[in-house]
C-alpha cells in the first residue's frame, strides 16, 4: 500500500514541477498534493504543521506568480493583449518548438497580442513584450524552485521511512 501511495504522490511531485513550465497545471499546488498524498502512506508521518507551512508557501507562490506577470506587463505599459497572448504563445510555442518554446512563445504571443489589441501603440509592442516575458520567466523560476524543493523533502521524507517501507 505505501508504494502505490509513493508512487501516486511522486506522479504529483513531477506534475508539480512540470507546471512550472505549463500555464495550465497550477505547480507549487501540484507538487503540494504529492506531499498530502504522501502522508496518507501508513509507514510515512508528516507533521501537519509542514503540511499546513508548505501549503502556505503554495497558495502564495500561486498568486504572486500571477501577480508578477501582469506587474511585468503593466510596468512595461503592456496590456491584457500581451498577457493573452502570451499564454496563447506559450501553449503553440510548446507545441511547435518543444522546449524553445517556452521563452519564444510567450515573447512572440506578448508581441503579437499587444500589437492586435492596442493598434496605436505598435511602437510599445515590443518593451510590453519583453516585460510580459521578464515576469513569465520571473514567475517560472519562482514556481520551479518551490517545485523542487517539494521533491527535496519528498525525497528525504522517503529516504527518512525506507526501513519501514521496503
């Protein structure tokens, strides 16, 4: 029973980390799950003051990445054109260029998206670009480390219990 747990917690741990890069699958909240899941292993204790901190530490990653990309695209005087766009980019960029994709296609779907949605100001396409993609990238790194350092302790709490799972 604790493997089936371990192993449906560490699918979570790499969805987790995986949503750092993919808009779509929320990471840090992700990668949270695998903790939980790991806990309701019999052989494995969780302090749930460490399940309630790093739950925190999710949420809040969450919206501060949300928080950061629509700061990098309005301090660079970009729009809600550019932040469409850019996960729009994002999305076709992964599926055109693989890995690439995750800097181009965000840069081009910013781009693009701002020079459609405010066609005065093609001039600031360009910085709005660049300043949605400063606080994607921004919001990337921050997911990717709370994701790996959720498969840190994963990893350790696992090598903790080993004598009592296997």
């Amino acid at each position: 029973m604790d493997l089936l747990f371990i192993c449906i917690a560490g699918a979570f741990i790499l969805l987790g980390v995986a949503g750092s890069f993919l808009p779509i699958i929320p990471g840090p909240l992700t990668s949270w799950l695998g903790l939980l899941i790991l806990d309701f292993a019999p052989s494995v204790f969780i302090e749930t003051s460490f399940l309630m901190i790093t739950l925190f530490i999710a949420i809040f990653v969450f919206f501060i990445e949300n928080i950061v990309s629509v700061f990098g695209a309005k301090i660079s005087g970009g729009g809600k054109g550019s932040i469409i766009g850019s996960a729009v980019g994002l999305i076709l960029g992964l599926v055109f260029l693989g890995p690439f994709g995750i800097i181009i296609g965000p840069f081009f779907g910013a781009f693009f998206g701002e020079i459609y949605s405010n066609k005065d100001n093609k001039t600031g396409a360009f910085k709005a670009a660049l300043g949605v993609l400063f606080g994607f990238l921004t919001g990337v790194l921050l997911k990717l480390i709370v994701g790996l350092i959720f498969a840190y302790y994963f990893i350790n709490i696992i090598w903790k219990y080993k004598e009592l799972i296997f």
